[in-house]
C-alpha cells in the first residue's frame, strides 16, 4: 500500500490537486509548503496562536488542526482572497492606519478572525472583540493598537453602510 | 493510508467495522495536535465532519439529545443554551473562537480528559452516552462511559453518536478556574445545577478526579438548606456547609497544572460562588 495519498482541494475559488502528500498532513502545511500560499503563518501547531487562521465552509478555524486530506469537498479561503488585486481589504487598511503591525506575523491571523467577526457582528463591543480576538496571539503589539485597528474598521464599515464588502 | 468520508451513519459504522484500528476524526482540534507533534501517526482516518445526523440535536420535555457532531460554538447559543445554560456556559470556555468552531461535544467525549470541560455539565446533568455500530446501538451512563483519565467504554467499531441530558426547570451554572480567561485547561471546574420540580441539587466536577465527579452529599444538603417555595436565596452559612461539602467529594491529584491541596481549596470556592450564583 502507498504511504501517499492525493485529493482535490478547493482554495479561495479554485480547484488545486495535491499529489502525493503524506496523510497526516495538516491544511497550513499543505497551503504553505504544496499550494504556495504563504500567507497563513505557522506558530504553533497546536492551536493556541491563531496565526494560521482560515475559513473553512465559512467558519473560521486553525488551519493547523484540519487534516488537509479531509477538507476535500468543502469551501476553503486563506487571507489571500480577502485583497486578490493587491489592494487592501478595509481591515487590512485599518491595521495599516492604527500601526498595529509590528513583526507582522500575528497579521493575517487576526486579519481574517477581524474580517469574520465584523461580518458576523459588525457593531461588536469592546469586550466581544476581546473574546473574539482571543485565539489570536500578538508578541509584539501589546494588543492596544490592534483593538483600535477593529474599531477604526468596524467604524469604516458602519460608514460605508455596505454588507458585502471584501 | 485512506481518509474516508462516509455521509451517513450506517457508511461511517460499516467503515469503522471493517477497519476498527482507524482514527475517527471529529473537529481533530485534540487529534491533530497529537499528530502534528508527531505523538500520532494515522494511517486510517475516517473523518466524521460529513454526516449530517451527528450535526443534529433536538429538545424534548425531560430530555435534550445533542449529536455527537455539534461543536461547543452550537451549543453556546441559540436554542441549546436556553435549554442546557451550564452546558453553553462550560462550551463558551473551550479554547477559542477558531477551536469552538470546530471542537465538538463527541470529541470532548471521545479524548475522555479529567479536564475536558463538557463532562461535569454532562455528568450534573445524568448524562447518557449513544454508542453505535454495525451491531446496532447501546445507551449507558456518562459513570460506565468514562472508567479512567483519558479512558472510556468505547469498543472498536463504536462510535460516539449522542449524549442525552435532562432538561431542568431552574437555574445552573458552570465555574472553571485556570490560569487566564481564555484559551485554557481547567485546573478544576465545577456544574451546579438546580431542579424547582424535583426540587434538587446536582453537583459535577471536573479535573479533580480521574473521571468526573458527582457531590451526593452537598446535593442532598443543598437540598434540604433551600427554601423551594419562597425566596431561593442562601445565606453565608450554607455556602460555606456545601463549599465543605464539594470539597470533600473531590479526589485530586498532583500534576504540572496544579497541587491536588489548591484543586481541593479552589473546588470548595468555586462551589460557593456557583451556588451563590444560582440562588442570589
Ligand atoms: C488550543 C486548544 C484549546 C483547547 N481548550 C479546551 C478547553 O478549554 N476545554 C476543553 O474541554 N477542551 C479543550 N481543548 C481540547 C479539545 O478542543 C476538546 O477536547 C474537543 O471537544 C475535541 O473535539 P474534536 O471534535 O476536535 O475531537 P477530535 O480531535 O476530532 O477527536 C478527539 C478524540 O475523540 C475521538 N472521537 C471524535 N469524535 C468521535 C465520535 N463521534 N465517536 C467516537 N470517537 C470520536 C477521536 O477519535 C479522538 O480520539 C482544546 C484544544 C486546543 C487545541
Ligand atoms: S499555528 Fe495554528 S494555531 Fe498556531
Ligand atoms: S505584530 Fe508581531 S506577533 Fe503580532
């Protein structure tokens, strides 16, 4: 028997094969080192960091605790797709605007995380962005420019008035 | 090596009969970090994430059937937790919002932990654990379920279906102590829930026992020290009987997360503070 094993998985839109990966494999593993998509961070691998967060059937997740192999079939969306032009998203934006990137490593985690939570919640309060920002690790912020970054954002999002946007 | 994805139950049982050594995978938020520190290497995985029939849960009159598939992030809000408060309260404590997302209540089961969060809920709550397979389906009590730390009653071939808990008339509460807010294992953790139409006391506790624990003596004290029909409020006095009371159902240990001595202290306050929650 094959010590390998290859399945379809569909990231951001697009329909990608991954030939020939080891079973055990985890979803970060196989968007980092067979996809290319770099964007997801690996910290931890035991989901306590939340750098390598990623939507999956629209539920935001650790990427390190999907088994990439059993993630074929369902709805798979990295930071990637959240600025596809190279223009930034709102969020993306706001982060830049409060300074609250330092090393940059937390970022796309708590990039998609805020994404998810403004779109689930988008007038969340001070205390619910904590809770919902608490799988998100920051060894450099201090976490006080990131908060201001969500309201910079949810306040751009009120102010746009718009449901749909990136 | 094969992953499979069976869609129903009776595919899920039959594959799990023809290959009981597979690893059953859930939200895999405990499996794969076994994996991915290299503790675990699977061959066969069966993957539980498609079958809707886990997905499910439904609420009777004097009990609520929760699938073993529905995540901690289900049941923290909605309908569930109007029904099951300690149970939601005990789930909006896993992990993170990426972990609940994903951890499901049969996972929670299925690793067995002493500090697996669900369990003293479950075990307050006369919980009944679902078991399948090709030989059809068992039903027994969360105290034959789980027979060690980390060990259950699962047979190869089984999986984890269902749990079964009573729907109580009256107020509960979940209080779990670690070391932050978020994002930690419980170094003891503790249900007490209240019943006004058998007007009853039920106590569970976690991670202060290699399985979880019931209180028989502070429940039937507490009982007893409850004014039912008129104002439900307890005094300082009967806080302190029943925090003794818990304290002395616990049976800790020694380990890298706490002293059996702390756990014993901290199960005695926050029984009180439960308590004085429930009857204010
Ligand atoms: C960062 C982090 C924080 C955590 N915090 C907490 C916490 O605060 N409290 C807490 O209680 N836990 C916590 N956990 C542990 C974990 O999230 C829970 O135990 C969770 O309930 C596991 O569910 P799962 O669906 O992810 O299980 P999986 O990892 O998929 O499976 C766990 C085990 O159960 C078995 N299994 C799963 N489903 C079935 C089934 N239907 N039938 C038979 N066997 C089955 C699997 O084979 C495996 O052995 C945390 C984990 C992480 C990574
Ligand atoms: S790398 Fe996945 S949570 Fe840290
Ligand atoms: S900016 Fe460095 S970890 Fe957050």
């Amino acid at each position: 028997m094959s010590d390998l094993v290859s399945y379809r998985l569909n990231v951001n839109g697009q329909d990608r094969t991954v030939a020939d990966g080891r079973l055990g494999e985890s979803l970060l593993y196989v968007l980092r080192e067979r996809l290319g998509l770099a964007g997801a961070k690996n910290a931890c691998e035991q989901g306590e960091c939340g750098s390598c967060s990623v939507m999956v059937d629209d539920e935001l997740v650790c990427s390190c605790l999907v088994l990439a192999a059993s993630a074929e079939g369902r709805d798979i969306r990295t930071i990637e797709s959240l600025a596809p032009e190279g223009e930034l998203s709102y969020v993306q934006q706001a982060f830049v605007d409060a300074g609250a990137v330092q090393c940059g490593f937390c970022t796309p985690g708590l990039i998609v995380s805020v994404h998810d939570l403004l779109e689930r919640q988008p007038d969340a309060t001070d205390i619910e962005v904590r809770e919902a920002l608490s799988g998100n690790l920051c060894r450099c912020t201090g976490y006080g420019r990131i908060l201001e970054a969500v309201r910079i954002a949810a306040a751009e999002r009120l102010a746009d008035g718009s449901e749909s946007r990136a | 090596m094969t992953v499979l994805s069976p869609r129903t139950l009776a595919e899920a049982c039959s594959a799990a009969a023809s290959n009981p050594n597979a690893d059953l995978l859930a939200g895999g938020t405990d499996l794969m970090v076994e994996v991915n520190s290299g503790h675990r290497r699977p061959t066969d995985v069966i993957s539980l994430g498609a079958i809707a029939e886990l997905r499910e849960w439904s609420i009777g009159e004097d009990r609520i059937t929760i699938g073993a598939g529905v995540t901690f992030a289900k049941i923290a809000s909605g309908e569930l937790a109007t029904a099951a408060p300690a149970l939601a309260m005990a789930a909006r404590t896993v992990g993170s919002p990426q972990i609940r997302n994903a951890a499901t209540l049969g996972g929670n089961l299925g690793t067995g932990s002493p500090a697996g969060d669900s369990l003293p809920v479950l075990a307050a709550l006369n919980a009944s654990v679902v078991l399948t397979s090709v030989h059809g389906q068992r039903e027994i009590p969360l105290s034959e379920f789980c027979v060690g730390p980390k060990r259950t009653d699962r047979q190869p071939g089984e999986l984890i279906t269902a749990v079964r808990i009573d729907r109580l008339n009256g107020p509960q509460e979940f209080c779990k102590l670690g070391t932050r807010q978020a994002m930690v294992i419980s170094v003891v953790s503790v249900a007490v829930v209240a019943d006004t139409s058998s007007t009853s006391v039920r106590v569970g506790l976690g991670a202060v026992g290699p399985v979880p624990l019931r209180a028989p003596e502070a429940e039937a004290f507490a009982a007893e020290a409850i004014n039912w029909s008129g104002q439900t409020s307890v005094d300082t006095e009967t806080c302190r009987r029943f925090a003794e009371l818990v304290r002395d159902a616990a049976r800790p240990i020694d380990d890298h997360r706490s002293t059996a001595e702390y756990r014993r202290h901290a199960t005695g306050v926050l029984a009180a503070r439960a308590l004085r929650r429930i009857f204010p």
